[in-house]
C-alpha cells in the first residue's frame, strides 16, 4: 500500500509541476462539500430518513441535500429504502 502512495504522491507533484497548485477556491468548496456530505451521514446513521427530514435536522436547504445524498447513494455509502407512498428515505450503510 505505501508503494502505492508514493506513486500517487510522485505523480501529484509532477502534476502540480505542470498545472500549478490547487487553488485555494477549489480547496474551500471540496472542504465544504465534504462537511455537507459527513453531516449528512451522520444524520441517517442511526434511523432512515427522507431528505426534508434531514434537511430539517442539519440545517441545509433541501436541493443541497439531495446534492449530498445523491453522491452517497451512488458510491455506496448510503441506500434507498423504498417508500410506498412520499418521500423515500436513505439510511448510512
């Protein structure tokens, strides 16, 4: 595994060596997505719940929400529990 992280970390830099350095704008919005996405988790860790609802909880609007949640559910860090009428609910896996 550290082989592998030296290589990723030989390749950042030659990337950097050609592109320039990240900028902190883009720095700032992977940071706040980021806070979005863990307060999000957090929130249906422990019980299912649709996105008004954790939108409620957390205090983000709810399209910001369904941004985060949309990202989890599609790389497996949250599922879908079926609703037979209403919102659907999500819960961490």
């Amino acid at each position: 595994m550290q082989d592998k992280n030296k290589k990723i970390a030989e390749q950042l830099k030659e990337l950097n060596a050609v592109k320039g350095p990240v900028s902190p704008a883009l720095l700032a919005y992977h940071r706040e997505n980021t806070a979005g996405q863990k307060k999000v988790l957090d929130s249906i860790k422990e019980k299912e719940k649709t996105v008004p609802e954790i939108a409620a909880e957390i205090s983000l609007p709810s399209w910001e929400v369904l941004r985060h949640i949309t990202g989890l559910v599609k790389y497996g860090k949250a599922s879908v529990i079926q609703a037979k009428t209403g919102y659907l609910k999500y819960k961490a896996k």
